[in-house]
C-alpha cells in the first residue's frame, strides 16, 4: 500500500472515529459522574419556572398555559407587569412578584423574541472582550439591560423588602436571554447590596432557566451559591459557547451552525478552553435535568443531577432533534414539577412534611462543594480565580469581596474586584452615536 493510501485509510478511521463519538454523545453523559440534587434544594424551581412562564401570558387569570399540578400563581400577588413598550429596548419585558407563602420577591424576566428587534440589539452589543465586571468578562448588552432594570426598579425592590420584612429572598430569574440578564442582575446586586437597602448576600438568588452563556468561567463558580442555572437534557443554548449574536443571527439554519460548532470544539484542547478569559459560559451551580437514554425512545421518569463544574461545564454540543425543544420554557417547567415530584416520592417523605435537619446538613454540603469548586478553578490556573477565604461562604460579605489583583489595562476593576457604580452606570450608558448607528446597521443586515 502506498504512503498514500495510508494516510488516507487513517484519515477516514479518524474521521469515522469522531462522526462515532459526536454521534453517540447524548445529552446525559454531561453530568453522568454528578450527585443527584435533593427535593429540599430542587424545590423552588418549579415554581420560579411557573412565574417566569407568566411574563409570556396575556391574562394571568386564564392562562394559556395552565399548570397541571403543583404551584398556582396568585395574580393578586403580582406587584407589576412591563411590556416591550415600557422598556423602550432597554429589556426584555417582566414582572415583579410576591409570593407571601414562600417568602420571596421575585424578579422574573422572559426570554428571546423572535420578532422584536430590540432584544437582537441587545445580543449583538458584545464583542469577545468587550466588558469586563468584578473581576472577569460578561456579556456586555445583557450587563447593560441588567443595570438598566437595577436602576429602574431598584426603589421598588427595595420597598417591598422593607415592607415585607427582612426575611424574604430577592429572586431574580429569568428564561433564555432573560436568564442572562437576571443571573448578571444578581452580580451587580451582591456587588451593590446598598441599592436594594443592604440585603445581605445570603438573600439573594438567580435562577437561569435554559442559561445563556453570559460570564466567565471565574464568576461563573465565584457565583455559584447565589445562582443556579437550569438546563433540560439535549437544551442547545448553554452548551453553545459560539458568541449569542451570532447563535441568533443564523437561527434559521441552526442544525447547520450547531455542527459546525461541534467539528470546531473538537480540535480545541480543554486546556486552552480553560485558560482563555474571555470565553463565556452557563453561570453558577448546574442543575441538569436528565429524561432520555442512548437508544432508548421516548421519556423517562426525569431525575436531577447538581454540581458545580469547573472542566466540561457543558462544552459539548449534542446532536439531538431536541436541542431547540428542550429550550422551551413550558417544557422545563412540566419535566421539573415531575422530576420534584418523583424526587419526594423517592425519599419517602409526605409532600406536606416540613423540611428536618438534613437541610441544614446539605446546606453545608453546598457550601463545601463551591469551595472546593473555587479551589478547582484556581489550581487549574483559570485566569481571575480566586482561592476562597476561610469565612462561609452564606455570609454576606464572603468570597465575592476578594480578588486577585487587578486588570492595570481596564479602570472598571478596583483591587478589591468591587466595581463603581457611577463608573459602571457612565461608561455602560454613554455611548455614542456612531455606535449605535453602526448596532442598527448590524441588525437590519442579520435580518
């Protein structure tokens, strides 16, 4: 055989060994090697979906989408509904919520509309790089929509949690692109408590819902005890770490897009994945939903798993036909009321019993798993990470106060990884018009 011939044999071997591997990966084999997540701790999700589902309802008292079990939302609770057309393009539109039985204010925010060209603007303002944020990269048009909603509403959070009592949680939570903007919201929020009255820390918490990948691999485990992200088996969209503009620009070819990104991760070692600072991912503690197996047809009873990955935080694409379907929030909601319903029933616990000591007993669990994950991050020399400090990390003023140095190129970062408020809202809001002539022109050409 010549020498010809050879290199084509191992060519064609290699390639028939890789079409294998990316064929057969399902969406299961990500967190195959993770802990299942308890009820007490999966709880709240279900219920965060169903109030971020109300965002897309017309009249919340006959809903399009009525639940088929579990948590009904009160549309008495409801403190505020903004549409499209009070945002003006600053934001998705959402609601502010209270719900008096389980304690909390919620914040939830809807996800990408397909016809509204404000929320493309809001996913072509970045470029890798672009923004820089307590002490790593973000996604610079959702940092933008975040500040905008912090300062449009912040008077109104801030009076309902002194009204309401020191007790209630501040949730932020969002679907899609909103979980972009409710996970950066709950960033600048710890980073800003005094803006919401000096909520401590441990009150405060995001729920991204399908995620986008909208911060670095450093905040996205330095905020893992206050953000917590939820993916459906095969979702497409956390695992996507091709720039959002562009995920969006070719949604109407996106099969064609999404292998193309699969043979591209490839042939990138996970090395320097991990090492590049700029590369976007899901943010915080991963809770992913697991409901098919490998050459099995249909849905299984759903389960759980939970951790927070430093390596392989969703890094590979899954050929499925349900990458796109797994996305859709009415789907999350319905597969996460029966994945909490199963977990009940597994532990052998009443639906009504009250939670015993071994919540406090994950609750540390927790707490030593985002250490040990921020420990994971800085021996992987991750840039920006941070060796977390001895204090618990439930504490108000915990890990998220610390840094390591500071960028000498970029004025935004103190030493303390604290950022100004001034300075953030003055240069994320002055810009000039040319830039924003030259965002216009990006959009009308994607469309």
């Amino acid at each position: 055989m010549s020498v010809a011939g050879g290199a084509e044999c191992v060519f064609c071997l290699g390639c028939s060994r890789w079409a294998w591997k990316r064929c057969t990966y399902v969406g299961s084999d990500d967190s195959l090697t993770w802990p299942s997540a308890t009820p007490d701790e999966f709880e709240p999700i279900p219920r965060i979906c169903r109030v971020i589902l109300a965002v897309y309802e017309e009249d919340l008292r006959n809903p399009k989408f009525p639940p088929e079990g579990g948590y009904r939302l009160n549309p008495d609770w409801v403190v505020k509904r903004v549409t499209y057309e009070e945002t003006q393009g600053h934001a998705p539109p959402y609601l502010i919520y209270i719900d008096h039985e389980n304690h909390e204010i919620i914040l939830a925010i809807r996800g990408l509309n397909l016809v509204k060209e404000s929320d493309y603007k809001l996913l072509l303002d970045n470029k890798k790089g672009m923004q820089m944020f307590a002490g790593g990269y973000v996604h610079h048009g959702l940092l933008k929509s975040a500040i905008w909603l912090l300062k449009k509403e912040s008077e109104t959070l801030k009076q309902l949690w002194i009204d309401n009592g020191s007790s209630y949680k501040m949730i932020f939570s969002g679907h899609s692109l909103g979980s972009g903007v409710a996970a950066l919201l709950a960033v600048v929020v710890v980073n800003h408590r005094d803006r919401l009255g000096g909520i401590p820390r441990n009150l405060i918490r995001a729920y991204a819902i399908a995620p986008a990948r909208c911060m670095s691999l450093n905040l996205a485990v330095k905020y893992a005890d206050i953000i917590y992200s939820v993916v459906l088996q095969d979702d497409f969209l956390p695992r996507t770490a091709t720039p959002l503009q562009d995920i969006f620009r070719s949604v109407f070819c996106l099969p064609c897009l999404l292998f193309a990104v699969c043979l591209r991760d490839t042939f990138i070692p996970e090395g320097r994945k991990l090492r590049d600072p700029r590369r976007l991912y899901a943010p915080g503690r991963m809770y992913h939903i697991v409901e098919r197996k490998f050459c099995r047809c249909g849905r299984f009873p759903p389960e759980v798993r939970t951790a927070i990955p430093v390596e392989g935080r969703f890094e590979h694409i899954v050929l499925s036909a349900n990458a796109t379907s797994d996305h859709a929030i009415i789907w999350i909601e319905r597969e996460a009321e029966k994945a909490l319903h199963r977990m009940r029933e597994s532990s052998g616990k009443p639906m009504t019993t009250a939670p015993e000591a071994q919540k406090f007993e994950r609750l540390k669990t927790l707490e030593i798993e985002h250490k040990d994950a921020l420990e994971r991050a800085a021996s992987l020399n991750v840039p920006h990470a941070v060796v977390p400090a001895e204090q618990p990390i439930g504490d108000s003023d915990s890990v998220a106060s610390q840094e390591q140095g500071k960028d000498p190129s970029n004025s935004r970062l103190k030493s303390s990884g604290r950022t100004n408020w001034d300075e953030v809202v003055q240069k994320l809001f002055n810009r000039n018009e040319s830039g924003d002539l030259k965002l216009k022109n990006e959009i009308g050409a994607s469309n």
